[in-house]
C-alpha cells in the first residue's frame, strides 16, 4: 500500500490504515510532511504560508485536534475577522479557528510519527509501485503521474494563489486578527502571524487572488497591504509561497475518487477545508480496509 502526499489528507489516510494493520508507506517529495500546512521561516522564525486556520466540526477530527491541544501544538485563535470591501453575504457568528503555535506543520509531523514516511521522493511513474495507490494530492497534480484525472481535476477547476509573509520593524495597525478581503485584485485575506501564533510579532500573511498568484507580485503585495491597513512604512523582510492549486471552486461532493484503480483524497472532496482533508483521508483508508475485510465493511455499514 503506497500514499503519494504527506499532507494531511495523506497522513490522515496512513494513519488509519496503519492503526487497522495494513503495511502502508507514504511518499512526499518535498522535503518534509506538510502540504497545504506548510509554511517557511521568515528570519528565523516560522510562519504559515498555507492554509490560514481551520475549524472542526466532526467529531472523529475533534479528537485528533483535543489531542493536538492536550499536548500544546494547537491553539484556538480567538477574534473576529474584519471584512474590507462588499460582502455578498451578512456577518455570522464566527467558528472557533485553530491554528499552531508551531506553525500548521508541526501538526502534520506529530500525525506522521510511527508512520514509514520518505520525504524527498517525486513519484513520476505509478507503474514502478506495487499494489494500491492512493493520489493524496490536488487532482492537478494527481493528472501529471496519473493522466486519467485530468477530467477530474477540469472538473473541480483549481486556482492558484500567492502568499506572503510581511515582517516590520513593529506593530503599526488597529488590533487585528485577520480579515477578509473581497472585491480586490489583489487581495483575498489577510492574516496577522502575532496573534495568530501567540507571540505578538509584526508579521502579517497575505493571500491573493488567483490573477496575482505569480512569485513577482509579492512587492504588489505588500504594497496593497499597507494601503489596505494604512501602514505608515513598508515591511522590512518578506517571503512568498505560490500554489498552483490552492482551492477548488467546484469541489467533488463525494469524499475521494478512484480513478482507474487509483484513489484520490483532498480537499477537492467535500468542503475545502483542512479538516475536509483529513475526512478524505480517512475515507479512503475505510473503502481500502472494508475491500481488504468485507466482514468489517459490513459492520462498519451497519454501524452508520
């Protein structure tokens, strides 16, 4: 059993086929277990360039992110978000969002442990492995090692987007604990690091529109920032991230797909969400463990 992706979708799919004692390996070919959690370090300190924050709502992933509080990785982040511009639809109460003193990624290396996981490895040829494979990957990059989901992935319709961490010399805007942009070219949110890690520092994250997601718009960036906030001088240290599939704007209702003997998981299925990710995840990993236990999947049926 092969997971290609140690996002959390794919980490997520490990870990239950493991906990049910299926043999699983997980390959990532960047060089840490992350995805869409990852971030960078900005002068030494680590800052998520990711997904911004999640919310729960099942009760399956709430125990995972109990856990995660229990042992000090996870925080809620508290306070509203303002919203700049015309929103298409009034305020509601916020979720509780969650984020990570330690950046988002260090959620995914505390998933990954006990797990047989190789970072480092780009997988560009299904053939070469042996028995299932499960894609945890937007379906775009899914459809260059499995041509088959190229459907799928037109069909969800992925856009890139640009973020940028924005460090200054110290804290000169309104109290802030992010805010959602909407009817600007450049801007969609805007996130501030300090709050949301806890430690106060002057560092705002950025998140673009799909026609700014290019790596030579971050000083585009950050000049829309500090006219947004009215910022009196310009960041003095800024680093960037591109995602060439940051979201789907038509995704899959169901939790995962298989493709021509191939499962994908993600967040193109369900909500896009990270916690959307770990369902995918764990999704799969029941369809494999009820193929390989038919006994089991009928429990489990009667169980729901």
């Amino acid at each position: 059993m092969v997971v290609i992706g140690a996002g959390l979708a794919g980490l997520a799919c490990a870990r239950a086929l493991h906990d049910a004692g299926v043999p699983v390996r997980v390959l990532e070919r960047a060089a840490a277990p992350g995805g869409r959690l990852g971030g960078d370090l900005l002068d030494g300190r680590p800052v998520d360039l990711g997904a911004a924050y999640f919310t729960v709502s099942d009760p399956g992933f709430a125990a995972v992110v109990s856990r995660w509080k229990d042992a000090g990785l996870a925080r809620p982040w508290i306070g509203d978000f303002e919203v700049y511009g015309e929103s298409p639809h009034p305020p509601a109460t916020p979720p509780v969002r969650w984020a990570a003193a330690g950046g988002l990624s260090s959620l995914a290396v505390d998933l990954a442990a006990g797990l047989n996981v190789t970072c480092g490895v780009a997988v560009k040829d299904l053939t070469v492995l042996d028995g299932t494979v499960v894609l945890a990957m937007p379906a775009p990059q899914a459809a260059l090692v499995h041509p088959p989901a190229a459907d799928l992935a037109a069909a969800q319709d992925w856009q890139p987007s640009l973020a940028v961490a924005l460090r200054y010399r110290r804290r000169s805007w309104k109290p802030l604990t992010g805010a959602f942009v909407n009817d600007h070219p450049v801007l969609t949110t805007l996130c501030d690091d300090g709050s949301r890690r806890g430690d106060g520092a002057p560092v705002l994250v950025a998140h673009t529109t799909p026609g700014a997601a290019i790596e030579s718009a971050a000083a585009d960036v950050e000049a829309a920032v500090r006219e947004l906030l009215d910022l009196p001088e310009a960041a003095v240290a800024v680093t960037a991230r591109r995602w060439p599939a940051a979201r789907p704007t038509q995704p899959s209702g169901s939790a995962f797909a298989q493709v021509e003997g191939v499962y994908l998981a993600g967040d193109g299925f369900g909500r896009p969400r990270v916690e959307g990710a770990w369902l995918s995840g764990r999704a799969v990993a029941a369809a494999i463990v009820g193929n390989q236990n038919p006994k089991t999947a009928r429990t489990a049926s009667r169980a729901r």
